[in-house]
C-alpha cells in the first residue's frame, strides 16, 4: 500500500532536547538539594514520558544513597513545568528534518507529531518556534491513557489524518515508537539521532527485527519523497 500520512515522534527524532531536559532535570534537584545526574543519565531516562522520567530520577537518586520519598509525578509534573518555563529555549531541531517534514505535506502526504510529550508542553515548544501549522495532526501523552509504546496514540493520528493505519509510517528514534508502530499495524522507520534507554537503536533493532534503520529524518524520508514523485 501506498504511503499516505508519516507519524513522527518528536524528541530524538525532529528535535534535540536533551540539554532543556537536563537542565530542567537539574534545575529540580537543586530545589530538592539532591545530586544533579549527568546528562549521560539523563538521556537514558528519556523515553516514556515525563511521569516516568520522574521515576527514574527518583530511582537515581536512591541507588546513590539518598532518600527520596517515591515522587507523585502528578505533583512535580507543574514544578517541571515551571522550571522549563523559566529556562532559556535549549531545544535544537535536528537539521533538515522540519524540512522533511514540509517536503512531505509539499508532495500530498499527510503528517502527523506522535509524542510522549504533554500536550502543553509539546504546543508551547511548536507555537515558539512557528511550527503550530507544520502538522496535520498532533497527538501528545496527555491525548490517550496509554502513551508509546502502546500503539493508541498511533490510532488516534491515523484517525484524525482519515488515513488507513497500513498506508501510515511511524518515525522514531527509539524502542517505544517501533514497538508502538509494530502494534499499530504500520511501517516503522527508525532514525539514528536521539536516545533508546541506554541502548543503542542499532543494537536493539537488529535484536528485534526492525531493518529500517537510517541516519536521521532528512535521509529516512528520500524514499518516501521518490515514492510519492512517482
């Protein structure tokens, strides 16, 4: 089946955001007069969401020796948000991928932003940089009670473009966008340019069966452009 609409992640797929995430991160701990992990760590922890970073840093925080009581992510979510909210931008697209992203929706392809990201801060990064018309269809963890890598955010993109899941693409950089693609019933495309739990998208794809692996969206996307060209 053709290729009608391309889902895209955002974090480690679009866009760089590890730096915000890690000073946001720090800037935490130093309200709590804990360590700050370094960015290393950090990046590991990226993945499912903001409720289970906060997890994970509670958990860093205790195999280090100190006590932390188990975080309420409903209670930090807002001082995270507060803290980002004060920090200069630090977020980078990857280059040429937003790029990608028009040359789709030029050659008739419709398109849609798949993260794991809430809804508020996922439209506070798109309205500040001009991107609030770059998608046809957002869909953010605050969207579905279930986020990646279950595949309910993927349904709901698919159904929003009127798209067929098997004429749909998931781009992704990590384990939880193939693993959410693959339930989905859509080709899964993965990219080279972002964080997969403290493994690397090579070796966890080749462990797992995705064979669609490429060096970052620009590239990812040339197949689907000639196919389209057609």
């Amino acid at each position: 089946m053709d290729t009608k609409a391309v889902l895209f992640d955002l974090d480690g797929t679009l866009v760089d955001s590890l730096p915000d995430i890690h000073a946001g991160v720090c800037a935490l701990a130093e309200r709590r007069g804990l360590p700050k992990p370094p960015i290393e760590d950090v990046g590991d922890m990226i993945g499912k969401g903001i409720r289970v970073l906060i997890e994970r840093l509670a958990d860093w925080w205790r195999l280090r020796g100190h006590a932390v009581e188990t975080p309420e992510p409903e209670a930090l979510l807002p001082v995270l948000i507060e803290v980002w909210s004060g920090m200069p931008d630090l977020v980078r697209p990857i280059p040429g991928a937003f790029e990608a992203v028009a040359a789709l929706r030029a050659a008739g392809i419709k398109t849609a932003l798949v993260t794991n990201k809430i809804r508020e801060r996922t439209v506070e990064y798109l309205e500040r940089n001009g991107l609030e018309d770059a998608f046809d269809a957002v869909v953010t963890a605050s969207d579905c009670e279930r986020a990646k890598p279950w595949p309910d955010m993927l349904w709901m993109a698919a159904e929003q473009l009127q798209v067929d899941p098997k004429a749909c693409v998931m781009v992704g950089d990590s384990q939880n966008d193939a693993l959410a693609g693959r339930a989905a019933g859509m080709r899964t495309v993965l990219v080279r340019t972002g964080y997969n739990e403290g493994v690397t998208i090579d070796e966890w794809a080749a462990q797992n069966g995705f064979e669609d692996l490429w060096d970052d969206v620009p590239q990812a996307m040339t197949p689907i452009l000639k196919e389209a060209a057609r």
